[in-house]
C-alpha cells in the first residue's frame, strides 16, 4: 500500500525501502539466529533442556509481592536459567538451569545481596 501511493504521489523512496529492510531483518531475526548460533548453543535460542539441574534458596529480605517479584526476575534474567519460583510466604526460591550455558550460582547469591537479599544456608540441589 504505502510502496503504491509512494509510486503514485512521486514520494522518495528511501525512507521507505529503509523502513521495508527493516521489517523485513526483523521478521527473520529469529531463523538467522538459530542459523548463527546453532552450532555454539546446541541448535537453539534457549537454554537446553538436557543436564537441567534444580537448587531450592533460602532468602530472607523478601517483604512484598514487589520484593517477590523483583527476586523472580532477576533470576529469570541470570544465564542459564530455565525457569524460576519465588515464594514469599516461605522466603524460598526454585532455580532450574543448565550449568552448561553459564549459570553460577555465586553470581546469583552476590546479585541478591547486592538488592538486599541474603541467602541462608542450606542452599539445597535437587
């Protein structure tokens, strides 16, 4: 439509193959990082689901729904991490991730303490 009425009202048209490029880079994002990045991280985006491990925190600090919230995303932003629950009721955390994509649980402990956090022993893997 717009490559139509650019044609038709003798519009430039470089904005609008710029903004076509990019529409069109963006819509094949995806496939060329799968095509990039397959061979280094095992054919996908994400992390592997193989060698998963499962750690279960003690944290005390949680006080809210917003501390809860803060906790779980900042997990879930860690590499390595497949997925994560925070409780603040029992002031524990799940963490399931894969080793092998650079997941460190040290980080991860330093990081909460950074934002206020500590994690108590005993900080169990399931």
């Amino acid at each position: 439509v717009m490559w139509g009425l650019s044609v038709r009202h003798r519009w430039p048209k470089l904005p609008l193959v710029g903004s076509t490029l990019l529409a069109v880079g963006l819509a094949w994002l995806p496939e060329l990082l799968l095509v990039l990045g397959g061979a280094q991280w095992g054919g996908g985006i994400a992390p592997a689901v193989e060698g998963a491990e499962h750690v279960l925190l003690s944290i005390v600090g949680m006080g809210c729904e917003a501390c809860q919230l803060h906790v779980r995303s900042m997990l879930e932003m860690s590499p390595g991490v497949l997925g994560s629950s925070v409780h603040l009721a029992s002031g524990s955390a799940e963490i399931w991730f894969n080793p092998a994509w650079g997941f460190n649980l040290t980080s991860v402990v330093e990081a909460l303490a950074t934002d206020g956090y500590e994690v108590q022993a005993p900080v169990t893997t399931l």
